[in-house]
C-alpha cells in the first residue's frame, strides 16, 4: 500500500470516528482525486457538500474537481455557491477568473483576478502577471 492509500485509510477512519471532522471528509475527496479515482472523488465530494451544506470550502472544492475534468458550467455553479456561502473566500473568485480567462472573456476573467488578489494574503505569481497582462485593476 501506497502512501496516498495509507493517507486515504486514516482519513476514511477519522470520518468514521467523527463525522463533524469537516477537514477528514476535505482530504478524503482530495486524496481519490490525486489518486486518479475522479468518481469517487466527486461521490466523497457530494457526501461532504450533504454533510456540511453550508462550508464554502466543499463547494470550492468540487468546483476546482469539475473544472480540472473540462466541466467548466458545474464548476462556475460549484464557485458561485461557494462566494454565496462567504463572498470573502478568496479562491473561487480565482477559479472562475481561471476559467474565464481561458474562455477569452477578459473582462470576467480581470474582474474576478482583482476580487481574488482583494481577498488574499498569499498572491499567486501567475495570477499577478495576467493582471498586468489585462491592464490591471483599477
């Protein structure tokens, strides 16, 4: 057994043991993702979002899994919730930024860039960079 596999088993066991362990539930979805097993990712990711309805980070989370798979419309939903849940989470302004940056919509895309770099405490180079590309925030 692997080290993800082993890491899978004791995160699988703290859900098991407490099922309030919100970060327990987080890494389980993350860990199948990492590891390749995307159904069981977004199924560990479902189960969390209906266990904690209202934690921004699932919905984050399960975007960023729709939108590394190319499902960029249940991705912008997944971020949407998430900023409706806490409009001050900086990473899902990143996410849809991202997604609309790769879709050419520059306006969209600088928008939320400048709201994600409003929000952080830990910019991203990249992130930096195209601003500056875009004509930076005003």
């Amino acid at each position: 057994m692997g080290e993800q596999e082993l890491a899978l088993a004791d995160y699988q066991q703290a859900v098991a043991m407490n099922d309030n362990f919100f970060h327990a539930y987080r890494m389980v979805a993350q860990t199948y993702f990492e590891m390749g097993d995307t159904e069981a990712a977004l199924e560990a990711a479902d189960g969390m979002i209906a266990h904690f309805p209202d934690r921004a980070r699932g919905y984050y989370l399960r975007g960023w899994m729709y939108d590394s798979l190319g499902e960029e419309q249940a991705a912008i939903e997944d971020y949407h919730r998430a900023l409706e849940l806490n409009p001050a989470y900086d990473y899902p302004y990143w996410g849809l930024a991202i997604i609309y940056d790769r879709n050419n919509d520059d306006a969209q895309a600088l928008s939320h860039y400048c709201r994600y770099l409003e929000l952080t405490i830990d910019p991203n180079a990249y992130v930096l960079a195209r601003v500056d590309e875009l004509g930076g925030c005003r």
